[in-house]
C-alpha cells in the first residue's frame, strides 16, 4: 500500500470569543486531534472549535496499513469582542445579570441604546454606557419574554458600529 498524505485544510486563523471554526482534515483513515480542549468530537476530520483562549490544534493521521502516523497543526487566536451583549437576562434582585446593559472594550461610547419589545414599543433608551435596562417600563415589571435592540456604539478611531439583535428576559 502507497503511503496517505495527511492534508489540514486550515491555516492559522484568529476568532471571536464565542465563535467557532470548524478544523477540516483530510488523506488519513483515521484521525485524532490534541488537545482535546473545546472540540466536538476529537476522533473526527472535521471537529468544531470553540475555544475560550488561544490555543494549537494537532491532528496526527493514521494508518495501520500505509505508513507511519503523520501530523499536522493550526493555531487559533481568540480575541474579545469589542462589544458584549447577553442573550439573556434576569431581573430578579439576586445581584446577577439584573441589567441588560453594553459592555464595552477598548473605551467604546454608546451613543445610542434602545430596547423594544414584540409590538414596536420603546421600553428603555439611553447613551450611558453605565446604565442598563433593569426590565420594567414605567416602574412596572415587565413579562418573560424576547425582547429586541438596536445599538449605536463609537470609538476612539471614529468608527460607528450598529448592532441589532435580541434578549430574553427571564424571571
């Protein structure tokens, strides 16, 4: 039997914190992927990483027939969003995620953050950065329900990013 050619399909790569990619190998019966740390399925040719920090992927190929085990890595570098948003939050007084509110890095501005609900109404607007939706409309509690935003943030640069998006919030 020919020896396999172990191919890896990606090149080193940087991401989100978050995110994922999927590592795509190739030319080996078998496969096996170290460290095993945010992977799928490390047994696979193609394991979705979503790692937390930056890290290198190995995949060694292997045949028990057609030669000797062959490796090959990829580096991942995972950097924070500029701009962090829950998808949820709950406002029940136990002093975690009460408020739904931007958290920024790398000294952004909101200039602008509202938060709607299903029908179209206004339930919070502000441009601090500091202060967040606490779940209520006009001091009254608001329902568990998915509830929507638009955000405009600025940085130091100048550039102006709009985000949109939804929430759940849990009681």
């Amino acid at each position: 039997h020919p020896p396999f050619q172990l191919i890896l399909h990606n090149s080193d790569t940087t991401i989100y914190q978050g995110d994922y990619v999927e590592l795509k190998a190739s030319g080996a019966p078998f496969y096996f992927w170290s460290p095993t740390d945010y992977l799928t399925y490390s047994q696979s040719n193609n394991p979705i990483a979503t790692p937390y920090e930056d890290i290198t992927y190995t995949v060694t190929g292997v045949s028990l027939l057609q030669g000797c085990p062959q490796k090959e890595s990829v580096h991942i570098k995972v950097i924070q969003k500029d701009v962090i948003l829950p998808n949820a939050f709950s406002p029940n007084g136990d002093g975690k995620n009460d408020v739904f509110r931007v958290i920024g890095n790398k000294f952004v501005t909101v200039q602008e953050f509202i938060i709607f609900n299903r029908w179209g109404t206004e339930m919070f607007r502000t441009n601090d950065i500091k202060k967040g939706w606490d779940g209520t409309y006009k001091g009254i509690a608001q329902d568990p329900d998915v509830y929507f935003y638009s955000i405009r943030v600025s940085y130091p640069n100048g550039k102006v990013q709009f985000l949109k998006g939804d929430v759940t919030l849990v009681r």
